[in-house]
C-alpha cells in the first residue's frame, strides 16, 4: 500500500504542475499567424494530460486504492463514489473539449473563447475535486486510526 500511495502523490503533484501549465497556456488567445502551432501545441498538452489523468484514475479505481480505502471507513463510501463519478464527468468534459478544440479553424473562431472558459471550468472542478479527495483520505485515516477520537 505504501507505494501505491507513493505513486499516487507523485501522480498528484504531476497533475498539479501540468493543471499549472494548462491554466497558462490558455490564458491568452493566439494572433491569427501563430493559431496553428498554438493549437497544435496546446492540443498536445491537453492530450498528455488526458494520459496522465486517465492512468491516475486507473492507479486509483483499479489499483486497490478505491477499495481499500472503503474497507478503511465503510461510512464514507457515499463520498467515494461521488469522487468516483467525478471521475467520469472530467474524463468527458475533457474528451469533449478536445473534440470541440479540434473543429476550431482559425484565431477568430468564437468557440476558441468558449473553450478557454470550459477549460478553465474543467481545471477548477479537478483542483475542487482533489481537495475532497484529499478531505475523504483524511477523514478515512482517522477513523483507520482512531486520531479524531
């Protein structure tokens, strides 16, 4: 367990940084000259985080980490599996927009300015979701414990 641990916080920290990267990397628009290796750019970060998120995921769910955290505190198992939906919900919202990003021809596009608000949005929820989930771990090791006792 302590290494999957182990991995999990290196995971997060990488999430972190590259959460990081993503929130500068969209905070401006593109000149219509530079458009297509931005786009390129950015759509190739995107998906290396997309990666990176769905090996985390897996790390987490099917890892044993899910369950063995269940086992921890059965009665926070309701919070585990909302985390676990959040889970699906960032990995379609990312799909999506990586979809959507695809479709954008040119600088001008409306939807670019579109897809950095949802950007935006998704990078907010991840960063949300991880402070529940650290909240559920924390909670789970004391009640394994007996520390809020």
């Amino acid at each position: 367990m302590h290494d999957l641990n182990t991995r999990i916080e290196e995971d997060h920290n990488e999430l972190r940084a590259m959460l990081h990267s993503l929130e500068a990397a969209f905070s401006a628009l593109p000149s219509a000259a530079a458009f297509m290796d931005w786009r390129l750019d950015r759509m190739a970060r995107l998906r290396d985080f997309q990666s990176l998120l769905l090996k985390h995921f897996d790390l987490e769910e099917q890892g044993g980490y899910t369950d063995d955290l269940k086992q921890a505190a059965p009665a926070l198992v309701p919070q585990i599996e909302h985390l676990l939906e959040d889970h699906r919900k960032i990995e379609s919202d990312l799909g999506h927009i990586l979809d959507s990003f695809k479709q954008v021809r040119d600088a001008e596009s409306p939807l670019l300015e579109r897809l950095q608000r949802r950007i935006q949005d998704l990078l907010d929820f991840i960063r949300a979701h991880e402070a529940e989930e650290n909240g559920v771990i924390q909670e789970a090791f004391y009640r394994d414990y007996g520390v809020g006792d």
